[in-house]
C-alpha cells in the first residue's frame, strides 16, 4: 500500500531540500489561512499552479484526488451560501444587491467576493500541498521536520506513522474480515448505539493487539539507542543549495506581506467597495 | 577449546520483575567468551526471555525488577551501564521482525542505530555500506517492508546491528517466522557473519535441530528459571535432558534410539552430517524398519470440498491463484505448504470467501461457495487465524464463544447449551468463569477454535496453528486438533512447520507460485529434493539417515518412523 | 507533565495508525442520510488515559493530519489541530485513572464519561467552529451545526467504544492471582 502519493521524478522542484520545502508549505499555509486579500490569494494560486507545473507532475496522476477535492469545495461552498447568504454583507459592511432568488436568497456582490475568497484560500493551498507530497520522499520528512525546529521525537513519531500504517491497514482488513465470518455487521437494520457497540468489537482486538506492540517497538528502538542523545543525524538528510534558501524567501516573503498588509490595512480583507 | 576473553558474565544472578512473587531467574551462573557460538533452549516460561533482556540491558533499565548477584558485562556491571552502552557490545535481533525493523526502508532502517549515535552522514552512508554486504542486502536498500521477504527483513535486522561492530550478537527464535528453507539460510547467514566479524552469537531457540545445522559450541538448557544444562550439543544430545526439559530431540537421535542404538558422545550425534555411525548400527537402522511391515496411511476418497480452476489477483496485479485444482476430502487433516507469497493463505482466503475469486467454481457438498456472503461461507468453512489475541473481542470466554451464534439470532436456551458442550470438547468448562485475559496462549487458541467450532462448520481452516509455540504446547494444540478430526470436522492447516506436516498432517498439498505441484503424503515430499527445491522446504533428516543406512525408499523409511512414533506416543 | 519518552514517540505513531484506519475504514451509518459516524475519536481518548495527554495531542493531530493528507478533501487544519487537542484534554482530565493497574470501575468510568463530554462540547463545539470563523470567516450558524454533529458523533463514540476498550484494558491487566478452576 502506498500511502503519500511521492513520484519519483527529475524536476527542480524534486531537487529541493524537503526541509526548505515544508517551510514554504507552513508559510504558505499560514499565510493563505490568515489573509482575505484576494489578489494576494491570487497571487499565490497562480504561483502554486507554476510551482506544479515545475515539478513536472501530472494532473493525470492526482485526477481522484482532484475530483474529490473540487467536490468538497463545492459542498462547502453551497452550504455557506444555504447558512447564511448574506455573510459577505456582514464582514464587508456594504450592500450590493444583484439579484434576489427569493425568500433570504439574494446575491451580492459582498458574498460573491467572499465566498470567492473561501474558493482560493483553499484553491492557494492544494497545488503546493500536492506539489510537497509528490516531490519529497517519505523518508526525508522526518528529516526536514527535525531540520526546521520541530524536536526529533516528535517529527520520528511522524516517520514511525508513515512506517506502521500499511501494517495496521492490512491487520485490520484481516481482523474484520474473521468478525464479519462471526456475524458482526454495522448495516442499517440494527439501532445507532448496538452499531457502535459492534464496530466496538471489529476494532477492540486491533487496538488492544497495537497496545502490545507499542512495547515491543519500543524496546526494539532503546536497544538502538533512540532517545540516548539530544539530537540525532538522519541518513536521508540533504545539504541546502542556492534553491533551497529561494524557497525559504519565498514562505517567509509571504507571511511578511500578509503581515504588513494586515497592520497598514486594519484589516485582513482586501475590500474594494469602500 | 580455544576461549577467549569472558563477555558476559553471571554469577549467583538472581532476578526478580516488581509485579511478581516469585524470582524469575534463579542462582545463574553462565559466562560467555568472546567468539563463541551458544544456544539457549527451553520450553516458555523458562526463563530464557529474561536471560536475555538481562543480557542486552531492557533489564534492570525498562523492565524494574530486584537483582541479586552480578552480571558483568564487557567487564563492568550491567546495573551500572546503560542500555544504549550495553547495545555497543550487545546487538538483539528480536523475535517480532516487524517490530524489529524501525525504518521506513531498508536503508533508514540499517542506519538507525548510526542516526541515533549522531554519526555524520558521510560516515554513516559507508558503514551501512559495508553492513548492509556483509549479509547481501545491497540491492534492496530502497525497499519498504512491506516489499520484503522474511528472509530479507531478518538480513536487515543482523546488518542493524553490526553497523555498531557488536562483539555479541543475540537472536531471540530467529526461525519463528521463516519457511524452513528460509530458516536454514538464515542460520548459515548467522554463522558466515559470525566468522566475518568475530563476534560471539547468542541463539535462542526451541528447534534445536534447526539450529544445530551450524556448529554451535556450547547448549545451554533452561527450565524454571534455571540452568539445567551447559555443555557441548554432543554430550547434551547423548543425555536425557532435552526429553525430560520439554525440548523435541532431533528427529534423526529419536529414530536412532527407537533402533535400539545408544547414543554416546564420541558419535558425535550434534548433526546428521557428523553423525557416525558402525556398519552395526545402520543394520540394526534397517531392522528396525523391515521388522515390521510400513502401513501408508489409507487415503480418504469422499470429496467435500471441490475446486476448480480458481483464480483470484489482488486489484490490477498479476495472478496470486493461477487455476488451482484440490479436492478436499471429508474428515482429512490435511497441510497446505510452500514458500512465504506462492498463495497458500490467498488460498484459504479465497475459501473463506474474504477475497472474491476472479475465476474457477468452489463447491461444497453441492453447493456453490462463490455465491455466498462472508458470514454465510462461515457457517460452512470456518477460520482460524495464527494469532488469538486478534481474533478475541470479548472479555469472557462464555460470551467469546457464543458470539457468533448470538449474532446469527440463536435463543439462550440453545446457546448455552451449545457453548456449554463446546467448552467441554475444548477442555474450556473449568474456566468458563474466567475473564480471557488469564488464559494461557494455548488456551486462548482453543477458545479461538471452540468460537469457531460454535457455528458448526464441516471444515476449518488453521494459518499456522502452532506458531512461536514449544514442544509442549505444539503437541497439546495439535493433540486437540487431532480429537477434533476424529470427530468428523475436515481441517486445513497453512504451515511452514515440517514437524507438524510430518506428524499430523496426511496429506501434503505443496504450492508454488500461485498452482498446486504436489499433493501427496507428507512422508512423500519431504523426501523429494525437487519439490523441496522449489517449494523453499527442507527434507527431513530421516532422509538422510535413511540414505545413510542404504535405505532403498526413505519416503517409506520417514511413514515407518511416523507410524512407530505415534505408537510410542499414545 | 510526563517527559516525551520513547514510548511515547511509539505511542503517538501508532495511534496516528489507528485513527487513520478508523476514520479511512471504519464508518458506521447513521439514521441520516449520507452521514456516517467514525469512532476515531474514541482511540484517542483511549490513548490519552493509557498514554497521558501529549500522547493524545501528538497522535490525534498526525493521524488526522495524515488521513487528510491522503483523503482527497483537502487539510482542514482546524479540525486537525481539535482532534489533537482533544487527546490533550481528555489526557488531562483523567490523570490519575491508571488502567495499567487494572482497574477501571464505575468511578473511574463516571470520570472519563464526564471528561470526555467536557472535552467534545469544547473541542468541537466551540474551538474548531471559532476556529473556522477566524480562518475562513464562514457564517457561525453553519459552522455550530458542524460542530455539534462531530462532538455529538464523538461523544457517543467515546462513551461507548472508549468505555469498552478501557474496560477491556484494565481487564487483562487484572489481578489474576483469585481465579480457580470449576467442575
């Protein structure tokens, strides 16, 4: 089973240190969360889109994602307008009326924008997240966590999840498959809390067996000498190149402007009806 | 004999964990030598897992527990190191090979120790080098478990540690999880690196005879916490001591004593291959087998279970099942072998209906399997998988077993009366009132086949029934499934356990890559060099002693023995 | 606070496996259409009393974090970071029940149940909708009624499956010095 979905590839995206590219991913993140400003969302939409096109991906290769994501986005989209379509009124503080539909139903300019702005902030964020999963290799994760400042028990907890998945996945398939030989079934003929109780005992014997395991692991790591030194030297590290610290511009780059633009503006929406 | 210098050292050690009454290791006092080769045997719950977490630091560092005497390691006391500096000495390869292997590939996981030390990556990209050709896993290094055989993960596990230039190296039942072919490389692998690097071995294993295919310089025998035994495999092998300690002789001293045949020291019993034997001594082998007439058993003809041509891939991959053709006899016990991936669980699997075949007709007594729902395919074959604790989700033995019937609408009327007569033939009824978590792992094995049992299948299907188990247990399972079979349940068995196919199992169903190419007495295969070859079994030694002795048909020869040994048994 | 030690690290892993497989392959119909309760949330408060809270944190927000990663609909950090302080906040609240001791009873199953729903109530009723509202300034209403479903779905599955697992823990844990055979 193949977890993260990395794609071996000669690109110069694929070259880059996965410490300097995780701090980009962060920056990135953050600073799309944070800020309403909508060329700068933009902005970054159209940068993350170049970013995968440098990364010589294909969409093809990430075509189920994809749809699924886009789906999700649209989901989100209908319910904010059915909740409350008048939220963009609320948070820009004017009112353009477009067209009434009818009843609460209106459509304004404000909660076009806004809602345009929700689109990108996720729309920003998905190239570069698909652009960090499929050019860095699994096993530098860790690596580039510890590098940029996380403690390396944490960032090996991360590479140890990445290690004990495909096992857990393939014993929990085998144990639901004998409770299912036994009778337990979580379908809709039964009430909500006798389906708890029976999705209770598929998982128990799953759970309770990693609880075991857990100590064997364990041990298995303090016979090697984990956790004896304050830090540790990871064999999948890489040296930074000239890349690298553009990389690291670019993310901090970001979360200065968003920065700056919040405190100059007063606020974190880019607002074009005053 | 050449000693060297003593690295371990135990004397008058004594331990016991915080949480018991009682100490677990008693008054030890074993020394070894830098460059030795040992075996520590015994049957569970003698103590050797103790022994060597005392050996590699767990204990006292994670294990608390009183110590009394000494345990010096590399000269300094073990109490006062600490794990990570016992480890430089001291490297474990542990029985769980999943647990074992830490990195996400083979190469983190070679490094690991080296990661941890805050070598420099330079340094550490060579010493994995180096490790990594010593037990011939470079062309790997990018693997993930999951892309690993047995084999290659227990490679990866010795070069982990010599990374480190251990002067010891210890492995807790380094054959558990092996098919036997597998399991002798493994053991050569152990001996060829030994002599690469110098360092001492520490093996610790119940199948002696396995083990003792390398040369091994000392035995020592275990049994409630003591040590019974510390000598040559020679002298061990011409006393009494492995049959009264739990421990099953070699198949080839056992079939030498039945001859009649005293064995000393000076014939060197500790292999087959060193083995002397007078002109004398194999006459009386031959008399002994043409005194009374070799009875094959008589095979069972009504076909319950048909297969035809099944096929079965896992998503968009090649073929695991490529046509397999078996016809299941009613109230067979019957093993299905071969090496780890030729689809011998696929096979069962696809019985059970838990993967969904893609081709081929499975008919049970006039009855389509492929039609029928996972549960309802249990009511007609039922399955056992090798690990209880993975099969138990409830907490007391009565509810355990009753589930299956309670989920399938039965009254408590019925179920009581029908778990109650279960846990009778399972030997259960005196811990009906017990929570499962106090069962012993035999005993929760057969509340695993008494819940299965419930839902009256005519066949089951065992993976591995006696898996990680010592002598004792091995034949208390096997005795129980035996009692089962003679009551009229047909049972499959998935093993890598020459023993068990040989003593148990009558028919031999060998697969390789994905088809059938044997079928036919264990006696049968494990006599034939060429499906031994391909299906990565081994023969037996009886084989051997047989050619040896000048013993035209050693396939008879092996079902001599069987039949004799199961007399002596019973 | 208890140092992050080995088993600690081993334990976040693998209960970011666990949540992984839960919220990937378990999912229990529920009597509304298209919805589906998972019982991911249950293993984490599990965690968190077996392991202490850093365990819950660290394991809680990996496992969502890679189930989100992987999913397809995209990392929804809000609820990410929850999940993770919802193992914290329980770990906190039931310091002191120590199942490795064996006992879990009606006192100590009181406590969980009452911790558990103090957590949900705050994790997913209110910082992750306030969350929402800060990051993506979405309309309270909608994001209340998210919240109360997945703290709602939580706090059952917790109750239950919790309940069950940290009984079945302490179980085999017991003492089992008092048992004797019967005819």
């Amino acid at each position: 089973m193949k977890l993260l979905n990395y794609i071996e590839r000669s690109s110069p995206i694929h070259r880059l240190n996965g410490a300097s590219k995780l701090f980009c991913l962060l920056t990135w993140i953050c600073s799309t969360m944070i800020t309403f400003n909508t060329p700068f969302l933009l902005c970054a939409t159209v940068l993350g889109i170049i970013a995968f096109a440098l990364s010589r991906l294909k969409l093809s290769e990430q075509k189920g994602l994809l749809y699924f994501l886009l789906g999700f986005m649209l989901l989100n989209a209908i319910l904010i307008y059915v909740f409350n379509p008048e939220r963009g009124v609320e948070l820009y503080g004017t009112r353009n009326l477009l067209y009434t539909i009818g009843g609460r139903f209106t459509i304004t300019k404000e909660q076009l924008l806004y809602q345009f702005n929700v689109i990108l902030k996720y729309l920003s964020t998905i190239p570069i997240i698909l652009v960090f999963i499929g050019s860095t290799q699994p096993s530098e994760l860790a690596a580039s966590m510890n590098r940029i400042g996380i403690p390396y028990s944490f960032s090996y907890s991360f590479a140890l999840a990445l290690r004990y998945i495909p096992d857990t996945v393939s014993t929990f398939i085998d144990i639901s498959r004998c409770q299912q030989a036994r009778g337990i079934e979580m379908s809709s003929k039964e009430s909500l809390p006798k389906r708890v109780k029976a999705a209770a005992l598929l998982v128990l014997p799953l759970i309770l067996g990693s609880v075991d395991q857990i100590e064997v692991i364990t041990n298995a790591m303090e016979l090697r000498k984990f956790g004896t030194q304050k830090r540790r030297t990871w064999i999948m590290s890489r040296p930074f190149k000239a890349g690298d610290y553009i990389t690291i511009l670019i993310g901090a780059g970001m979360v200065a402007f968003v920065i700056a633009y919040n405190v100059i503006n007063g606020s974190r929406f880019w607002n074009p009806f005053n | 004999m050449n000693r060297g210098e003593p690295i371990i050292e135990f004397k008058d050690f004594s331990f016991q964990y915080n949480a018991q009454k009682e100490p677990t290791l008693y008054d030890i006092d074993l020394t070894i030598h830098k460059g030795e080769k040992v075996l520590i045997a015994g049957p569970s719950g003698c103590g050797k897992s103790t022994l060597v977490n005392c050996i590699n630091g767990l204990i006292p560092f994670s294990y608390k527990g009183e110590i009394r005497g000494s345990l010096k390691i590399k000269g300094m006391e073990s109490s006062s190191q600490s794990i990570s500096m016992i480890s430089n000495t001291v490297g474990t390869v542990l029985q769980d090979s999943d647990a074992q292997f830490i990195g996400m590939t083979v190469l983190e996981d070679i490094a690991f120790a080296l990661e941890n030390e805050c070598v420099v990556k330079e340094e550490m990209v060579e010493r994995v080098r180096k490790a990594a050709e010593i037990v011939g896993i470079s062309g790997h290094l990018g693997y993930a478990p999951t892309d690993l055989s047995g084999g290659q993960k227990q490679r990866t596990g010795i070069a982990g540690i010599l990374v480190d230039d251990v002067e010891v190296m210890m492995f807790d039942e380094p054959l558990a999880n092996l098919d036997p072919a597998t399991g002798k490389t493994a053991i050569e692998l152990i001996e060829e690196v030994a002599d690469k690097t110098g360092a001492a071995v520490i093996v610790v294993e119940h199948r002696i005879e396995d083990v003792l295919h390398i040369e091994m310089d000392r035995i020592i025998l275990m049994d409630s916490g003591r040590i019974t035994f510390d000598g040559t495999p020679d002298a061990l092998l011409s006393s009494r001591m492995l049959i009264d300690g739990g421990i099953r002789e070699p198949l080839y001293i056992t079939a030498l004593k039945y001859a009649g045949i005293e064995i000393t020291e000076d014939k060197e019993p500790h292999s087959i291959r060193s083995v002397r034997l007078t002109d004398d001594d194999k006459a009386k082998v031959r008399d002994w087998y043409t005194r009374t007439p070799t009875i094959r058993p008589e095979p069972k003809t009504e076909t319950i279970l048909d297969i035809r041509g099944l096929e079965f891939a896992y998503e968009d991959k090649p073929l695991t099942l490529k046509g397999v053709d078996l016809a299941v006899h009613r109230g067979e016990l019957m093993a299905i072998v071969g090496r780890n991936g030729a689809g011998k669980s696929t096979l069962a699997k696809t019985i059970c209906r838990f993967e969904k075949n893609c081709g081929g007709t499975m008919v049970l007594m006039g009855e389509d399997l492929t039609g029928l729902s996972i549960k309802e395919c249990a009511d007609r074959v039922g399955y056992v998988m090798q690990n209880p604790n993975q099969m138990i989700s409830k907490t007391m033995i009565f509810d355990e077993i009753a589930l299956g019937l309670k989920l399938r609408g039965c009254d408590e009327e019925t179920i009581k009366d029908k778990v109650e007569s279960i846990m009778k033939i399972c030997g259960l009824y005196e811990f009906r009132k017990w929570p499962i978590s106090a069962l012993s792992y035999g005993q929760k094995k057969r509340v695993t086949i008494a819940s299965i049992l419930a839902l009256d299948p005519d066949i089951i299907i065992l993976d591995e029934p006696t898996a990680g188990q010592d002598f004792r247990h091995y034949t208390d399972i096997m005795e129980f499934l035996k009692e089962i079979n003679q009551s009229g349940i047909t049972i499959i068995m998935i093993t890598h356990d020459m023993h068990l196919m040989l003593e148990y199992a009558e028919r031999a169903v060998v697969f390789n890559d994905g088809r059938i190419i044997a079928d036919m007495t264990s006696a049968e295969v494990l006599t034939s060099p060429d499906i031994i070859g391909k299906a990565s079994l081994k023969e037996t030694s009886l084989y051997h002693l047989a050619l040896m002795c000048g013993i035209e048909d050693p396939s008879s020869f092996v079902q001599h023995f069987i039949n004799f040994d199961r007399e002596v048994r019973s | 606070m208890k140092k992050f030690g080995v088993k600690s690290v081993v334990a976040s892993a693998i209960l970011a496996a666990l949540v992984f497989v839960l919220l990937r392959f378990v999912a229990i119909p529920t009597p509304f259409p298209d919805t589906t309760l998972s019982i991911y949330a249950a293993v984490v408060a599990f965690f968190a009393v077996l392991f202490g809270p850093l365990v819950g944190l660290v394991g809680g927000f990996l496992g969502n974090l890679l189930v989100d990663l992987t999913a397809g609909w995209g990392v929804w950090w809000t609820w990410v970071i929850v999940t993770g302080l919802y193992g914290l906040f329980v770990g906190l609240g039931c310091k002191g029940i120590n199942l490795e001791d064996g006992i879990f009873g009606k006192k100590e199953f009181m406590r969980f149940t009452i911790v558990s729903v103090v957590s949900c109530l705050l994790c997913w009723g209110a910082l992750a909708p306030i969350g929402d509202i800060l990051v993506y300034a979405e309309p309270a209403n909608l994001v209340f009624i998210q919240g109360l479903f997945v703290g709602l779905s939580g706090m059952i599955s917790t109750i239950i499956v919790g309940g069950i697992l940290c009984k079945a823990y302490a179980a085999s844990k017991a003492q089992k010095g008092s048992l004797t055979k019967e005819d």
